[in-house]
C-alpha cells in the first residue's frame, strides 16, 4: 500500500496510517478463517501494509528529523520498522506531478542501463534501454492509493496558486485511491472548502462522504496533557528567548490560552474532506 502525505510536518498522517494498517494486520493475522465451501481458503487472514510511505515537506531539516524519529521508533517497534519513512522525497508541493515524476525515474534508469552497456562495450539504443527500464522494477510508484494533505491552503489566493497541483492529485492516485484533504472548521474557511471541492471534483474523483460536523485534533486525555505541557513549554522558552518588542509582536499572533495560561488549553477543530478516483 503506498500513501502520500503533503506538508503538515513531520509527516503525522504516514506515521498514523502506517501504525493504523500494521495494527489491522497484526490484528487479521491472529484470526484462523473456517470456510466450509469446497476449495475455500482457510488459515489467517492476510491484510496489506503501508509499503511506500512518500512525504512532500518544506524545509532541508526535515529528513534528519524524520530519519531520527523512525530510527526510535524502529527500536521500540521492530515490527514496523522497515516500512517507516527516514527522509524526505520531495521538498516541495508547488509543480508537484506525480506521472513527471515517475517519468523521470524511469527516463534516469534507462540512462544508467545505457551507461552500462556502453561500459561493457556492447551500446544500445535509447528505446531498448527505455523497454529495460520499463520491466525492471523501481523503488518509487507511479500512483499512491492514498494522498493525505493535512493542512489546506488557508487562503484563496494560495488555493488559485496550487490549483495546477491540488487537480493533478487525481492522476497520482491508484484507481480506487482516496484523497484526504484536512483543514479548520472556523466558518470564515467555508469559501475556500468551496473552491478547493469545485477544484477537485471537476477531475476524474468523487466526492465521499463529508465529516460535516467539526472534530477535535486531540480527545485523548492522556496525550492531550503532554502536547499541553510541550506548547507551554516552548511558549515559556520564546518568550525568555526573545527581545521584549519582538515578544509582544509574536504573543499577539498567538491563541488566548497561550497569551494567559490561566485560561485552559483546547485544541483546533478540524473538517475533513475525501474524495475517491472513479476511474
């Protein structure tokens, strides 16, 4: 199973579905199937993994960020730790395509296989070397049977900016593939859930059922306290960090339950939105 997730940093929603189906799986494999009907199969059930997760994040620290958070990860779960993510694909989601991209992985391979028929001293031609690239087997997909963006452009003018890439997602999933777009429940978002539905639903995907109500980003009490305590703490350490008028510029950005910790700490609301390829 392959899956896409763009910027959200680091790479929440691969992490999550990664744990999700290896779960699933695990889970599938202790149950002994009895089938009566002649020829049935019998014996565990065999469910599909995440195999290539891909992640599309800004910024040159984030593979070393995630190559060190799979490597803990992979200590404390073994089980999973193959089909962790340790770096960054893409960089950048502005001029994404999917199809140029796996055209360029197989144009690269057959130019490596050319290569080494003209070092053996036996060349070939160009399209022989493109058919051997194309049957040999690559380490990228050509489409991912999910794509998650877990934070929408959150104005219109970034949604006109990305409308090329946010259309051309429909080409980069499987047939059958879901696309999960995430992004806040605030009414002044309406317009923008609007035009990013109009965007996507005049390419080849379907719109599924919508979470209409909004949902919160953490119920967990448990982990809800330590995300608290982490913000708080690195709040605190802003602010004992930075000049007193560039404290005031960032704290006025900032939500209430930050700028007086009196007050108790919540968390966003979020909607979400799937579609699915139909062809």
């Amino acid at each position: 199973m392959s899956i896409l997730e763009i910027g959200a940093g680091p790479a929440p929603a691969l992490y999550a579905a990664i744990d999700y189906y290896q779960s699933l799986a695990t889970w599938a494999g202790s149950i002994e199937r009895s089938d009566p009907r002649p020829g049935a199969t019998e014996g565990p059930l065999s469910l599909a993994v995440v195999s290539n997760p891909v992640a599309i994040e800004r910024g040159a620290s984030w593979s070393h960020y995630l190559h060190a958070l799979s490597e803990n990860l992979g200590q404390i779960a073994p089980d999973i730790a193959r089909h962790l993510l340790y770096s960054v694909e893409i960089e950048d989601f502005s001029g994404f395509d999917q199809q140029q991209v796996h055209r360029d992985r197989r144009l690269a391979a057959a130019r490596q296989i050319e290569a080494e028929f003209d070092r053996s001293d036996e060349p070939i031609s160009a399209s022989s070397a493109r058919r051997l690239a194309h049957d040999e087997r690559l380490g990228g997909v050509s489409a991912f049977d999910l794509i998650v963006l877990s934070n929408m452009p959150t104005t219109a003018d970034s949604i006109e900016l990305l409308a090329p890439e946010l259309q051309r997602l429909s080409k980069a999933l499987t047939p059958g593939g879901v696309l999960v777009i995430m992004g806040s429940a605030a009414e002044s978002y309406d317009s923008l859930w609007t035009r990013i539905d109009e965007l996507i639903t005049n390419t080849a995907l379907e719109r599924l059922a919508t979470q209409s109500e909004p949902f919160h980003a953490q119920l967990e009490l448990a982990q809800a306290e330590i995300i608290e305590t982490h913000v708080r703490r690195g709040v605190r350490s802003w602010r004992n960090r930075c000049s007193p008028s560039l404290w005031a510029e960032i704290r006025s950005e900032l939500p209430r339950e930050l700028r007086d910790e009196r007050r108790p700490f919540t968390f966003p609301q979020f909607r979400l939105f799937a579609w699915r390829r139909r062809r």
